[in-house]
C-alpha cells in the first residue's frame, strides 16, 4: 500500500507541444475537417435540459431527511449531471454553444450551466482552460499540471488515492497558487448570479439540497468513473506521448471529451463533431496510446508505482508572447 512510484521528477521536455503541428499537417492532408468547425446547434437543448433536470430534481429531494440518501443520489445521479454541466462549460469556453460571433449569448449561457453545480467556475475555468491549450505542459501557465508539492507529498499508492479522491479542490486552488489573476468583472458576474440561485435552493428547498448539489459536482470529479478523463487526458501511461483519447460510452454523456487528442488538435470542433475528425484522419490517431476504461484509468493511476503525479510531461516557462 506505501510502495513508493519509480518516478523522482516530471518528464521535461524542450519540444513545444504536439497539437498546433500536427492540426497543421491534417488540415493539409484533410482540408474538410475544417467543414466540422463551428457551433453546436443542438448542445444549448441538451446542456439546458440537464440544468431544468437537476432543479427539478432538488424539489424532489427537498422532504428527504436521509443524509445517506441525499449522498447516495448525489453519487450516482446528481453528481453525474453536474459533471457533465461542467463539461458543457468547457464547450462554451471554446465558443461551442453560439458561435465565436456571439460570445456574450455563450458568456450567458455558461452562467446558466453552472447554476446546479453550487459554485462559480464559468469565466474563470475559461481564463485558464485556454492557457491550458495554448500552452500545454508549461510548468507555470497551464495549471491542469500538478505543482512538485503535490506530486512529493501523494506519491505512494494511497497518496495518489487520497489525492484522487481531493482532485476538485486542488483543481480550485491550484491557479491561485501558481498563476493567479485578478478577478474580471464577468467573474463577479458570476459570483453574484451563482449566490442568488444557491439562495433560492436554500429558501425552496433547504440547505441540505443545496449541499446536496455542492457535494454532488465535488463527488464526481474525485474517486468517480466519470472523472477518470482528468487522469486519462494528460498523464504519461507511455513515454513520449502527453495527450490521451478515450473512445468507451462515458462520451455520451460528457460531450465527447475523451476525444482528447481529436480535441486539442481541433479546438473548434464541437464534442459532437470529433468521432468524425478520427473518421476523417484514422491514421494520425488508431495507432496512438488510448484509453478504453475510465474506471481502469484510475485503478492502474493508484495502483501502478510508474504513474503518478509526476507522470507529467512539463516545459520550461518562457514567457507569453508578446501579443498576448
């Protein structure tokens, strides 16, 4: 159970990340990908009916005096929504619910989404999920990496469980520690719109929902099959390769996000429109290291002394560029 990982350091590396040549390269061989760029018009039905799902169902638990209930329902059921509603907010930091042309209708609508998760993400997953594209692997800017603190102090089998099972929290905390920002006034925004829902949770159906809410998105992104993808996206299961694609049915119900590398390459894909970019360019991703169990991501991440926290491939910070 104590046995330490072979792993002292994170795998550095003096290469730029792969995405932006290779999406060159099949954009040149398969100029029709560029055909599945775009809004999803279907996605705004789909992410505002898991919200109108989760308020319905928070008047439905509110005469629920059973704790172990409300944890039960928020594991199997809640959670799962939740999660997807957090990965409906990753769609609209690309721009994928209505278009480029109209970021305030998508700035809008994230609000919306997050409203069930019980806690303000929106704008500020944005800020730094697109540094995270932009500059993947650099050890201050992308802040998906893990900092050497906490791959030194969770690096034994029940370390990386433990750390596993408190992924939200350092998902929060993390940026603040390595790059933080000031606040934007859209992040207030958010803040303040979040506060009056969770109020009105808390007077219509008490607070036990709206903990039941808050429990639920902190659940499901710890020890949880669907949060496996924060492990099976980055971490290094074979040498070299940085980025992982997971092709198993959990697609379904978190917009396809484990087309991972289809993602990266194509940011301006929708989830639903990335099965058809590995349709259109098989060879560029059949014969890559992928994933086929969320659930099994996260076994041999505890398990196995080669993967861990340090399991990362990092760069050395150089600077933004200077348009930025």
């Amino acid at each position: 159970m104590g046995q330490r990982v072979s792993r002292t350091d994170f795998e550095w590396v003096a290469t730029d990340e792969p995405h932006a040549s290779r999406r060159k390269e099949i954009l040149a061989k398969y100029p029709q990908i560029k055909k599945l760029f775009g809004h999803d018009p279907n996605f705004k039905y789909v992410a505002g009916g898991m919200v109108l799902t989760q308020i319905v169902t928070c008047f439905l638990l509110r005469d629920v005096d059973s704790w172990l209930t409300l944890l039960l329902v928020a594991y199997c059921f809640g959670g799962v929504i939740n999660h997807s509603l957090s990965l409906a907010v990753h769609e609209i930091s690309h721009g994928l619910a209505f278009g480029h042309s109209r970021p305030a209708a998508n700035r809008y609508f994230g609000y919306f989404c997050n409203l069930p998760l019980g806690i303000p993400m929106s704008i500020s997953f944005k800020k730094y999920h697109l540094e995270h594209h932009r500059y993947q692997g650099d050890e201050i800017i992308d802040t998906d990496l893990p900092t050497l603190l906490e791959a030194k102090l969770f690096d034994t089998t029940f370390g990386k469980f433990c750390w596993v099972c408190l992924q939200p929290f350092f998902y929060i905390l993390r940026p603040l520690v390595v790059n933080p920002k000031p606040p934007t006034k859209y992040e207030v925004h958010n803040l303040i719109i979040q506060a009056i829902f969770d109020a009105f949770i808390v007077y219509f159906c008490g607070w036990r929902i709206l903990v039941y809410l808050i429990v639920g998105t902190l659940l499901a992104m710890g020890l949880h099959p669907v949060a496996g993808h924060f492990i099976s996206e980055h971490y290094m299961f074979a040498k070299g390769f940085e980025t992982y694609s997971y092709y198993g049915p959990l697609n379904f119900i978190t917009f396809n996000v484990g087309y991972h590398n289809e993602h990266h390459d194509f940011p301006a894909v929708p989830g639903c429109r990335l099965p058809l970019v590995k349709q259109i360019a098989p060879e560029y991703y059949d014969n890559m290291p992928q994933h086929n169990s969320w659930t099994r991501v996260l076994y041999d991440f505890i398990t196995d002394p080669a993967v861990g926290p340090y399991a990362r491939i990092k760069r050395k910070h150089a600077g933004l560029d200077k348009n930025e």
